[in-house]
C-alpha cells in the first residue's frame, strides 16, 4: 500500500535550518509530483512546496519562498524539504503527499514529522 515515512524534524532557534526527508513507497515515485504539507496547532493544513515528477518546476507558499527549497531523488524515492531561516510560525507537523493526475492521495498521510522552533 502507499507509505510516506517523514523524518528530520526537531527543535531549532530561530534563524537556524533544518532538512526534512520523505521516503515514499507504494507508488510509482518518478510519475508523481510531490509535495510538503504543515499543519499547526489550531490551523489548516498548509501546502508549503510543490516538485514536479521530473524535478523541474518547484513551487512554494509565499511564507516560505526565499528561504525554503524542496528537492528529490527518484532513485532514492524520497523527497526532501531544506528550511533556512526558520521562524518560529514555522513550527507544525510536516508531511509530504504524492501527486498523480492531479490529484493529492489525501487518503493516506505518514505520521509527519514535528519542527519547533523557539525565538
């Protein structure tokens, strides 16, 4: 069945950086666009970075263009979230999702990873 583990979050100062890693399985990794999503206490859940399958178009939310970059390895099928700058809004549960004919899996999420950070 689809599986996203995340991992690499913790607990940070602000300014420092922090690198998120997602292992996708269950799926055809190299034919889906990807995706990092953050959901704070008491928010909705934010769409932060977007990759295409082929790595070429990148899109980000305007709270963290500039000082987020996401990236992929599809041999590895993992996805990956370098966050610069952090800032204490920043603090949520990551977790990234798979994209497939335009449509986000949102059936399945992993368990997320936690980023706090402290000002």
């Amino acid at each position: 069945q689809v599986q996203f583990v995340e991992s690499g979050g913790g607990s940070v100062q602000a300014g420092r950086s922090l690198t998120l890693s997602c292992a996708a399985s269950g799926i055809i990794f190299s034919a889906n666009d990807m995706g990092w999503f953050r959901r704070a206490p008491g928010n909705e859940r934010e769409r932060v970075a977007t990759i295409s399958s082929e790595g070429r178009r990148k899109d980000y939310a305007d709270s963290v263009k500039g000082r987020f970059i996401i990236s992929r390895d599809n041999r590895k099928n993992t996805v990956y979230l370098q966050m610069n700058s952090l800032k204490p809004e920043d603090t949520a549960v990551y977790c990234c999702n798979a994209r497939l004919a335009g449509k986000w899996r949102t059936s399945t999420w992993g368990q997320g990873t936690q980023v706090t950070v402290s000002s």
